[in-house]
C-alpha cells in the first residue's frame, strides 16, 4: 500500500459521516425469547473495575424451563430490533438486534489501522501466547521493535492441552498492534496482530496525527 492507495480525507470522511460500530446480537442458543429492551433503548456494557457488573440486560432465553439472561457487552443504542420474534422460539444464531455503538477517537484509529495493517487472525478459537523468542523480545524493547516474516514461528497455540506453533504467513514487518492478550481464549477470525512493513510507518503514523489532531 503508497502513500497514494491510502486516501486520509476519503477514510476520515467515512467515519465522520458514520462513526459507530454496529454489534448485532444474535441468540446464544434456540429457545423462546423475552425481550428486555426495545428499539432506541440505551444500554451499557460491563462495569467495574474487572467488568464484574453485567451490561444492561437485552434479552432472555428459555429452553426445558431453563431460562438465561443475556446482557449488552457495548454500550450504545438499541436498532434494528426484530420484534416479531419476541415470545417465539427461535433457532440458535438467529439475528434479534443491533446494537449502534458511539465510536471513541482510540476506536477510530484502530478501526483504521485494522484497514491499512496487515491482520493476521486466529486459526482456530484457541489460546494464543507469543512464542519464547518473540516474547523476549518484546518484553525487552516493545511490540513494535520486533521484525517478522513469512515462516517465523510467532504465536503458540494452545487447543485442549496441546501446544502447537503457528507460522506467520503475512507481510514482513513490525508487529504494530496486538489485539490479544496472552492466555485468554480468542475466536476463529478474531485479529491477534497487525503487521506494519518498516516503510510504511510514516503512513500510518500520518493517520494517527490527523485523527487525533481532527476529531472532536
């Protein structure tokens, strides 16, 4: 990607004219739904000091008179609610909301650096923890002073009690953002890195200016 294929006002442009992330929430698993909320609700996500206060409550599921409450992980504005399915049974991951989520400054520029880095996702829904090499480095100098590329053992991957490597397959470059932490569980798809190639870190740092130096 040049400096010419990353286009400042047309990016910045799109997040002001729509900056929210859209969460859609669907049922964990089948059974008749309750709805807790309706549409243009405001809710909250996880509160406290370790996120031990739930969000605010969206729905209620019952299944062989089980019934379990789910609560909002983001905050924001409740849309898109499919009304007609409360009171009915559904199937597991039907669609029931969507949650508008206000963007802060820092979500926008890692929804833009997701855009312009290179993303390397999870393989599998796993454990994942950088691997000796890579860890010692970073703990020495930070993320952004380690090097990498196509074939470097990078990550761990830790899958019911087995350990197994995972090989970079992306860019080369620096690792500009990690998006996991150590030891928690990340789900297939989720980004774990960004890679940034040494010559375009100006680029990206130009974006990170603007955005801070231009919205409110």
């Amino acid at each position: 990607m040049t400096q010419q294929e990353i286009h400042f006002d047309e990016i910045i442009s799109r997040y002001r004219s729509d900056p929210f992330h859209y969460v859609d929430i669907h049922t964990i698993h089948a059974g008749q739904v309750r709805y807790l909320v309706e549409e243009g609700s405001k809710v909250e996500g996880p509160t406290g000091e370790w996120k031990q206060v739930p969000g605010t409550p969206l729905y209620e599921i019952t299944r062989e008179r089980n019934a379990k409450m789910i609560h909002s992980q983001t905050n924001g504005v409740v849309s898109e609610l499919r009304g007609e399915l409360g009171g009915e049974f559904v199937e597991a991951g039907e669609k029931l909301m969507t949650i508008r989520h206000p963007l802060k400054k820092k979500e926008i520029i890692e929804s833009i650096l997701q855009e312009v880095l290179y993303i390397f996702p999870a393989p599998e829904r796993a454990r994942y923890y950088f691997s000796l090499d890579v860890q010692s480095r970073i703990d020495q100098k930070g993320a952004r002073s380690v090097f990498i590329q196509p074939g470097d053992e990078i990550i761990t991957m830790s899958l019911m009690k087995r350990d197994t490597p995972v090989y970079y397959t992306g860019e080369a470059g620096i690792i500009h953002s990690v998006y996991f932490k150590p030891g928690e569980s990340v789900d297939q798809g989720v980004p774990l890195i960004g890679v940034c190639p040494k010559n375009k870190l100006q680029l990206i740092q130009k974006i990170i200016t603007r955005v801070k130096a231009e919205w409110e």
